[in-house]
C-alpha cells in the first residue's frame, strides 16, 4: 500500500468482517505489517528475559557461596598485608562485590512468586518517576507531558511499574545529556490487538505509554537484540536493565517496542486496560465463562 502522505510501499494486513447490524456493510481494516511483525519479535524477546530464569538460579546458588569465601579470605590477607598488597585485596574485595550485585540483579528474573496488582493510574505513577528523575540523574533535562485524562486504569503492580520507567527515563536521560528533552505520553489506541502463539485468543492492547527522547538514537545492528539480555551501549552497564523491563512488561500481559533514528527514539508499552468486571490477565490468557 502506498499513500501520497507517506511515500513508498508499505505491508498491510487487510481484515474485513461483516456488519450485523447493517447488512448491506462491511468493516475493512488496514493494519501496517510492522505492527505485527513487531508483536512477534517482542514474544522472542519475552522468551530471551525468560531463558535467563535458570541462569539466575543457577548463578544465585553455584557463584555467591564460592564468592563469599574469595572475599573472606581477602580481607584475612588484608590483615597482614603491606600497603601494596592491600591495594590488591581491596580490589579482590570490590570485584567480588560487584559480581553479588550482579547476581543479585539476575535474581529478579528468577522470582516467580505472585505479585499484587491493583488498579494503577498510570499518570500518579509516571509523575512519581519524573519527580525521582528531576531530583538525581535528570534534573538538567527538559520533561514534557502529553497525557489523555480520559484513560482508564491498568491492572499493575505500581512498584514493578516504577522500575520499568525509572530505566527507560534513565536510559534516556544517559542517552541525551544535559539539556536534552525527555517526553511522556499516554493515549488510547483501539484496535491493537495481540494474537498468542498455539491459542485463538486475541489480546486487546490499548493503552499506549511512551518515552520518547532526542538523543543520537539506538545503534542500527542493536535493535533487534535490544531487550535481550547482557545487550549494552553503556562501557559499564550489565544489559539486564531493558530485558528485565521486557519481562515486568510481558508479565502484565503488554508488549513494548522501540523505534530509533536521530533525534528521536521511543520507547513504546502497549498495555490491557482493567475492568472491574473481569479485571486484566497477565500473559494475555483470557478469563472464560460458561461450560468448559
């Protein structure tokens, strides 16, 4: 398909669908294939968050114990140690720190106990994020706010929310610099709708939140492995922070995407609404009623 508004070829999807209550009509709808194609590459980067649940057991339990005897038997050195060679503990010392850090970060993966979710406006939580942000790493960068008053609320866990865009405005906030402009927007957008592998189940997502920022923007040969994990731009950063994003996300039944050039990269969550009827499921599973 192609337009005189946007110029060159685009793949769309075409569904068309008979309207009850008017015989005589029918209801065609364009969906651009990227949309799709984008749905598809965010259940292989769910997956990727998840293949590294076993890793994190694994690390939690195989690498902390084996550390804590490293750093104990480095602070016995340190005790008799001149000053050259307590240079050198400490550093064992600092080395095997970090590696708990580490670990300790993976550990979240590997949580699968069950999270309280409650209604959460979405505006309450991404204002608390701002101020966070305002108050430390970004309080030389520019917000601004384009939010829909009329959304309704989405079935979450604030503090699982909080984390999610406390590292995509810090992420942002890196990316840019000083006296660069960070944007928050919410709309609704109907007809997103996710369709789950080896189900018939089809998803409505149509609560939109983005971060979008005018930095550089994402390397080109990094999008495609962006939430995977131990995927970094950052000299010292771990690659865990966006992946860990990927799964809080698709743990809430939501997908998130990112779109970059120069000057402009967004971050994208599409998200489930909650009613109070049958509320919102995580994973995208549907709530059933009638005989099974």
């Amino acid at each position: 398909l192609g337009t005189p508004r946007n110029p060159g070829d685009r793949l769309v999807d075409m569904h068309v669908a008979p309207l009850p209550e008017q015989p005589d009509y029918v209801v065609v709808m364009l969906q651009e294939r990227t949309i799709a194609d984008k749905m598809d590459r965010q259940l292989t980067h769910r997956g990727a968050a998840r293949s590294v649940i076993a890793l994190a057991a694994m690390l939690a339990h195989e690498i902390k114990n084996p550390l804590s005897g490293i750093r104990g038997a480095a602070q016995l050195l340190e005790q008799s140690a001149n000053d050259d060679d307590r240079t050198l503990t400490r550093l064992i010392c600092d080395e095997a720190d970090r590696i708990v850090k580490l670990v300790d970060r993976m550990e979240v993966f590997g949580d699968e106990r069950p999270v309280e979710r409650e209604p959460i406006n979405i505006h309450v939580v991404l204002e608390h994020v701002k101020r966070l942000a305002q108050s430390g790493f970004a309080r030389n960068i520019k917000f601004v706010e384009d939010y829909d008053p009329s959304l309704p609320p989405v079935l979450a866990n604030r503090d699982q929310l909080v984390q999610v865009f406390l590292n995509l405005i810090k992420n942002a906030a890196e990316a840019i610099g000083d006296g660069g402009e960070i944007a928050l927007t919410t709309a609704f957008r109907p007809g997103v709708r996710l369709s789950l592998p080896g189900s018939k189940t089809r998803v409505s997502l149509p609560l939109e939140f983005c971060v979008r920022d005018n930095g550089p923007g994402v390397p080109e040969e990094l999008m495609p492995h962006l939430f995977d994990p131990f995927v970094t731009t950052k000299p010292s950063g771990s690659g865990l922070g966006l992946a860990l994003v990927s799964k809080i996300v698709g743990d809430h039944g939501g997908i998130i995407e990112c779109e970059s050039q120069p000057r402009r990269t967004v971050f994208r969550i599409l998200m489930p609404k909650y009613t109070a009827n049958a509320g919102a499921v995580p994973d995208g599973a549907s709530r059933q009623t009638g005989d099974h």
